[in-house]
C-alpha cells in the first residue's frame, strides 16, 4: 500500500488518502458507458491497491459550484450531481473527486470521526465552497474546527495560473495572494484556501500543503492547462476511514 501524499496523515493509520499519477492513466468519467469502459478499469485497479472496490466509493460529479453533500452508505458506487465537495462520517466509504489542475483539500477530524474532500478552482474559491463545506461538518458532524487535519493540492501554482482581469476582480481581498510579473497577473490559489480555512478556525499547525504544480510535474500529473487534451484527462483522489 502506498502512504499519504502528506505527512500529516500518516499518524492515523485508520486514514487512507491517496491521488493517482499519470502512469495510472485517465480517471476522468464522462458518463457515457461504452467510452468509460477503460477509464472504469483504471480506477478499479488503482482501488485495488488499497483493497477498495468501486462499491465502497462515493463519487462527486463535478460542477465548479460550491455545494456540499453529506454521503451515507446509500452512496457507495454511486456519483452524485452538481456536487464539489463530499463530507461523511461512515468507515469504509471513499470520497472522490478527479482533478486536473484545481485545488484538492482533504479533511479528517480525528475527534468526531469524520471526512471531507474539497475540489475547487479559482470559481470554488470565490463562491465559497470551502465555508459551506466547514460549516456543513459543524452543523451536521458536530466538528469543532480546531481539530481538523488538512492537506491541499496537488494542484496548480501561481508559476502557471495567469489570469485576467474578470477573475482578479473576484479576489481583490486577496492582495498578498496575487502576483504581478511584467503586465500579467498570477494567482495562488493554494495560499487562498489557506487563509479561508484559517479564517474559519483551523490551525495552521494542521494545515499540509503540497508543493507540487500539476502543470510543471509533466510526468507525474495530467494538467489541464498544460495538456489542453480533450477528452479531459485527469487524476482520481480519494480520502476514507477503514
């Protein structure tokens, strides 16, 4: 088996987090059963190193939106619609999300018992997506934030996310989190997420982020900017408690 991609997660050992690599091959599903078939075979053996079947997995069916769902047992196998971030409290169901480039925050209070998996990008971030999901774990788990354990990205960095002016404008109270080089602007969505979590409560003792770009570790992960490949090709991450 292999271990968390953070440090923070291997002192609990009844965590499993994981993210597949490009030498995994294509996780993203389009829906369409006869052109899956194969993307369907790469999750399942990528699971299978983790002893976990398609069966024991939740799936977000991403929308770039901010809306939160609370998965039971009911869930397994299934993908649920216009969903970005995935919360349960049940042991032996997988959260999972594909990525290509936006930003994966992992969630695991040790206390009550309790996952969460974000996926958001620059439009997740301002619309909220990682307060609605905080606020859903203390409304409906009973979590105090405190005791959170966050890991985030892998993900894209400020040194390949230019933008424009429409997004730059969503962010404008993020000063320190926008970075100018010649006439074009970059955002760091990393450092975003991580001033709405601590804005939220976390410590930052809790927090783990990754260093890792998708868009420069070319072979290691599928980017979306980078690729520009159609269909998308993306990677499959999953958190859960055995």
């Amino acid at each position: 088996m292999r271990s968390s991609p953070f440090f923070i997660f291997n002192k609990y050992p009844s965590v499993i987090v994981a993210i597949s690599a490009k030498e995994d091959g294509p996780m993203k599903v389009r829906y369409e059963l006869k052109k899956d078939n194969k993307t369907l075979l790469n999750r399942n053996k990528f699971l299978k190193k983790y002893d976990i079947t398609n069966n024991m997995v939740v799936s977000a069916k991403l929308a770039q939106e901010n809306n939160v769902h609370l998965a039971t047992k009911i869930d397994s196998g299934r993908f649920i619609p216009n969903t970005d971030a995935l919360l349960t409290k049940e042991k032996g169901l997988y959260l999972s999300i594909t990525i290509a480039d936006c930003i994966l925050i992992f969630l695991y209070d040790p206390k009550s018992e309790v996952t969460g998996l974000i996926h958001t990008g620059w439009r997740g971030l301002s619309k909220k997506i990682i307060p609605n999901a905080i606020r859903a774990l203390i409304k409906n788990c009973k979590v105090q934030p405190e005791n959170l354990i966050v890991g985030i990205g892998p993900g894209i960095d400020t040194c390949h996310f230019e933008v424009k002016d429409d997004v730059l404008n969503r962010f404008i109270l993020y000063k320190d989190e926008i970075i100018k080089r010649g006439e074009k602007y970059f955002l760091d969505l990393k450092k975003i997420a991580v001033k709405q979590l601590l804005n939220l409560g976390i410590k930052k003792e809790n927090i783990e982020v990754s260093p890792l770009c998708t868009y420069c570790e070319g072979d290691k992960y599928f980017s979306y900017r980078r690729d520009k490949s159609l269909p998308l090709k993306a990677m499959i991450a999953f958190i859960g408690m055995i």
